[in-house]
C-alpha cells in the first residue's frame, strides 16, 4: 500500500481556500448544500455508467445521500454511494480548481455520445465551503473500478494528506470535524437543524437524503430511539409534466411553500427548450397581501439549479409591475458565481425574465377574454401594479393598455378602453376621464355637467397612480385621453367659442382676474361647461392637475414647488353672475364687487376639494353677504 503523501494545492486553490475560510458566502449553511449537490452528481455519474457497466452496479436501483452525526465528536457525515474517486480524480477534482470533476466528465461525454447529462455545479469550488465550518476535512473514497481506497485530508492550511485504504463499497464519504460552535452559528449537529436546511435547499434532489431522526419518548425515562428517515421530498412539481398534476396538487404546493391561505387566482406552469432552456412555476395570487403596496414589500422569484434551490426572491427575474407574481424558475443554463449563490446578469437571465413577462402577460390578457369575471376580480386586487407598469416602462404601453379596467359614468361595470372607444359618440374626439378621491366626489364635480349634457362617457380615475400613467400613456389606440378638468378647447365647446366675446363680460372677468391676482389664478374665463353651477376651476394646459397635487403634497413629494396653475371659469348665464354684472356697472371699484369675486374662488376651491387659505376669511364674507341680503 503507497505511504501518506503530503502534496499541496495549487495556487488558485489556496485562493479559494483563504476565501472559503473568511465566508465568501453569505450564509454559512450553505455548505450543506454544495455537498449534498456534489454527491448528487456521483450518483448521477454512477446512474450513467450502470447503462454499461451493470455488472459493477447491481445496487443501482439503491442510490442515496446519507447524514451522519457524532455530537460527541463534533463530526457531521455526508455519503453516497455513487460512482467515487480514484486518487488521481481526488488530486484533479479537490487538489486544483481549474479542473472540475464533473465538468471534465460532462466534456468527455459530450464529445463521445454529444449527449447532455443531468449533473449539477463542479465539485471542486462547492466542496470549500465546508471550510467555514470545519477546522478538519477527511474525503474517504473509491471507485468502482478500483481495488483500493483513498482517504485525503486537510485543515485548509494550503496543504493535504493522500493515501490508499481498505474500504469495501463504492462511493464518498465526506468527513467534517466541525468548530465550536459559537453563538450565531446554527447547530450543525441538529437533526432538526440539518432537516431544515435540507427540505430547504436539497428538497428536490432526486435521489433520497436518509438520516436517523429521533423517535418522541413516551416517557422522560425512556432511552432515546432513532429511525432512518428520508429527510427530502425528491419529486418537484414543476418537473411533472403538466398533465401529470392536478389543479389540487398545484394549489396545495401553492399554499404550502409560498404560505397562502386562499388558491391562487392562476397558474402558469411552462417549459422553454432550445437555445435556453428552463421550468417555470408561476402563480397569480387570488389576493393581495396586507403590505402589497408598502414600500418594504419584496419581489422576486425563487431559482433553482436541476431542483437544486439557488436564491429565494431574485428580483432580476421579473419586472417591478408585476411583483404580485410567486413561484420559481428552473435552469440549468444559470451562470453562477464561484459560491452558486449570486446570480449573475448574464443574457440568459435576461431572456428568461422577458419570456416570464410576456407569458404573464399573455395568460391575463386571456383570462380577460375568457373569464371576464375572474379578471375583474384580480384586477380589483392588483390593477394598480399593471398602471404602474405604463407609467415606469413605457414600452410595455400598447401591451398593459389592453389590461386596463376603469369604472366609468356609463355603467357600475368595469370597461377596458377598447369598449369605451366601441361606445364613443359620433363626431367625439376625445377618450375623457375625471380623477378625484372616489366616484361620489367626481360626480359632483360641476365641469362634469357639460358632457353629461353631451352624452359623453367619462372615466372614473381613483387609484393615485393614475394620472402619473396617463403622463405617460397619452393616448389609447390613437386616441387621446382627456380630462375634464383641462382648460382647452374641446369639441363640446368649440361652436360656442366662434361667438363673438362679450365685451362687457370680458372686462368684468378681467376685473375679476385681478382681484384674485396671479397668485390663486392665472386667468379667469367663461365658461360653455357649466350649465347649473356658476364657478369651476380647471387645470392650465399642461400644468399639473389639482388631484395630482393633492396626491404629491399627502406624500411628501412637492415636485421642486411646482404648483398646478389654476383658470377660474364663470358660468356667465347663472343669476349670481348677474348680480355681480349689476354690482359692476353701478360701481366698477365697489367693495361688494371685490368680495363676490373672493367668494366665487373660495367656492370654485370647495367644489375642488382644494383647502381654503383662509376658512376664517371665507366665514366672515359669508356673514357680511347674508347681512345685506
């Protein structure tokens, strides 16, 4: 038998060593993870080359991953029976980074058979990891077609020990003196501990993960009994075959893993081949969580790597507006960094996010055809995520423009803007809308009695994102969106506006301009709108409206001071309008004139929902009026 050899590692090695060491990974239990996937690739290797090679692997239908414990001792065991080491696989598989086991032999494969086997990660960078944890590492291994064992050993110094053994069977058992454990460590010799982390990131692997759980006592007396126990699950859902899974098992696992109380309101189950290829899970809640819209709220998907768990939460895989979306992505075609716990951007990613996005938004835009009433209901629940998408990738405009569900004055139902153009009155150039706290509010409006009188369909704006969508939307289909507040001419004013301005009324409502001064007002009109109020104000063209004002002071966010530019208009026909005329002609500079027009601007403002300056002001004007009447 060939004496203990001392050889040490390469240099890249050492590198690593030094980095495994001082915790390149964020968390250190991830250690558990790159073994258990490193003996998952010997398994496959071992299931592999049983095809020809029957007669060296009569156990083959036995393949499995055991834990081992020894509190005692303060060792944890990792072993398989899969296809083992030779000692100058352990020299080129643990002894250099450069030349992986498992991507060696991938090669190899490819170019005998251009076949493509299911093997996970490269075994010498994971298997460091455990140098996090462990003061002390011995490999014991042998392969198939060797007589003989080795055992290697190494406390990350830089060097390690090589040898021949005896060892009867065939595989890899990873030996880890731990460290002492110190206060922010998990306790590694914990079958609880270790059951978690392995139905947490090994769930999936395909072949059994066995360890020897405890038995609940029946007694405090009673001696502590244990029971070999298959720790993973093994099967992932999302590599059945749709067909193969119930509408049950999918919710189920719905509800199980991403810890929901109600089904999800779809499910998108999808396999891409080709160029790239990967699974993906997804679903739809039915509702929206309690801190949905709170800015703390995390998206992202799940990642996995051939059932391996990668990351949770990836935000890389799917866009902001659609963070309501749960579920996981599996690939082989991951580039991962040397921990296999970031994820890289790489083009592959990218690829898949916009394929993920484009199939969402494909299965909404089906749900909306084909089962109107369950698109409504999600859309009572995550609507605004979908305006959000306008208004922050503009884009995806004509695609999310079709989702839109408004409330309008035509019907309590939701219409898209594709109905409402459908309904659109002859000779109608505009698509309109009204924004305001609620319906109840809007509908008071008095700028809402002119296209009342028109017969003209107003959509019903509330949720607080909307007029930032509309910024950038613009229009629909051609069309464009227009709101009722906006001071410009419109077709429902553009006869009236051929007449010839009344001189006198012009003077008077500059006069009234100029008691109100630039101030409250950047000018005052009459008005071809109203038909029962007297006053209303309106937005200058492309100034910010007074709802979107409203919205930013209540966040905090004044827009660098900007202010919406306020156009008072008059219904010159209204008897109080008359009043003041008679007030005006008797006495261009009257007192009385002065506070009619102060008087009309405040009630403009209530009307608006826009605070008074001055509500102490605004009550004493009201007392003098009523005390001359």
């Amino acid at each position: 038998m060939a004496e203990k050899e001392i050889l040490n590692f390469e240099a890249e090695t050492k590198q690593i060593l030094n980095l495994m060491v001082h915790s390149i990974y964020t968390h250190k239990e991830i250690f558990l993870r790159e073994l258990i996937s490193n003996a998952s690739d010997a398994l496959d290797k071992a299931r592999f080359e049983s095809i020809t090679k029957s007669d060296k692997y009569t156990d083959i239908d036995n393949l499995h991953i055991k834990i081992e414990i020894d509190e005692k001792e303060r060792i944890l065991k990792i072993i398989d029976n899969g296809i083992g080491m030779t000692r100058e696989d352990v020299i080129q598989n643990i002894g250099s980074i450069a030349k992986s086991g498992t991507k060696a032999f991938l090669e190899k494969l490819q170019k005998e058979k251009d076949k493509k086997i299911d093997l996970i990660g490269q075994f010498g960078v994971g298997f460091y990891s455990a140098f996090m944890v462990a003061d002390d590492i011995i490999i014991e291994t042998k392969n198939v077609e060797s007589d003989k064992g080795v055992r290697w050993e190494s406390n990350g110094d830089g060097s390690y020990s090589i040898e021949e053994i005896e060892k009867q069977d065939r595989g890899t058992t990873i030996i880890l003196k731990l460290k002492p454990k110190s206060e922010e460590d998990e306790d590694y010799l914990s079958t609880y501990v270790l059951e978690r982390l392995i139905q947490k990131y090994s769930n999936y692997v395909h072949y059994p993960i066995k360890m020897n759980m405890p038995i609940p006592k029946k007694e405090d007396s009673e001696e502590q009994k244990y029971e070999e126990k298959t720790i993973n699950s093994m099967i992932s859902i999302w590599q059945k075959s749709k067909s193969e899974v119930k509408t049950e098992e999918y919710n189920d696992f719905y509800k199980e893993h991403f810890h929901d109380y109600a089904d999800p309101f779809e499910i998108i189950h999808t396999k891409a081949e080709g160029t790239i290829e990967y699974t993906a899970l997804l679903f739809i809640p039915s509702k929206a969580p309690f801190n949905f819209l709170h800015p703390d709220f995390e998206k992202g998907l799940e990642l996995y790597c051939k059932n391996v768990f990668i990351m949770d939460k990836c935000k890389d895989v799917i866009p902001d507006y659609l963070k309501f979306v749960k579920g996981l992505v599996d690939s082989q075609d991951f580039s991962l960094n040397i921990s296999r716990e970031i994820l890289q951007h790489t083009t592959q990613l990218k690829r898949i996010s916009n394929n993920i996005e484009k199939k969402i938004l494909d299965t909404l835009e089906s749900k909306l055809k084909n089962d109107r009433e369950k698109y409504e209901e999600f859309f009572s629940e995550f609507g605004e995520s979908i305006k959000i998408g306008i208004y922050s990738d503009f884009s995806k405009k004509d695609k999310l423009s079709n989702l839109l569900l408004f409330k309008s004055t035509n019907s309590d139902k939701y219409t898209t803007l594709k109905e409402y153009k459908e309904r659109m009155k002859e000779g109608q150039e505009f698509i309109y809308y009204a924004a305001g706290k609620d319906k109840a509010s809007i509908d008071r409006l008095p700028h809402m009695e002119g296209i009342k009188d028109k017969g003209y369909e107003v959509l019903y704006f509330t949720d607080r994102v909307d007029e930032f969508m509309i910024g950038m939307m613009r229009d629909y289909d051609g069309t464009q969106l227009r709101s009722i507040l906006q001071a410009e001419k419109t077709e429902e004013n553009k006869e009236e506006n051929k007449k010839e301005e009344n001189t006198e009324n012009k003077d008077i409502l500059n006069s009234i301009k100029t008691v109100l001064s630039e101030n409250k007002v950047a000018d005052v009109r009459e008005s071809h709108r109203l038909k029962e109020s007297v006053v209303c104000l309106v937005n200058k063209e492309d100034s910010m409206s007074f709802n979107m004002a409203k919205i930013l002071a209540e966040t905090g966010n004044s827009m660098f001071g900007m202010k919406p530019e306020r156009i008072l208009e008059i219904n010159t026909s209204h008897e109080v309008f008359k009043a003041m005329e008679k007030e005006y002609n008797t006495n261009k500079e009257s007192d009385l004139f002065k506070e009619f027009a102060e008087l009309l601007y405040d009630e403009a403002c209530i009307l608006e929902g826009i605070p008074l300056e001055d509500p102490k002001l605004f009550a004493t004007r009201m007392s003098k009026l009523m005390l001359k009447l």
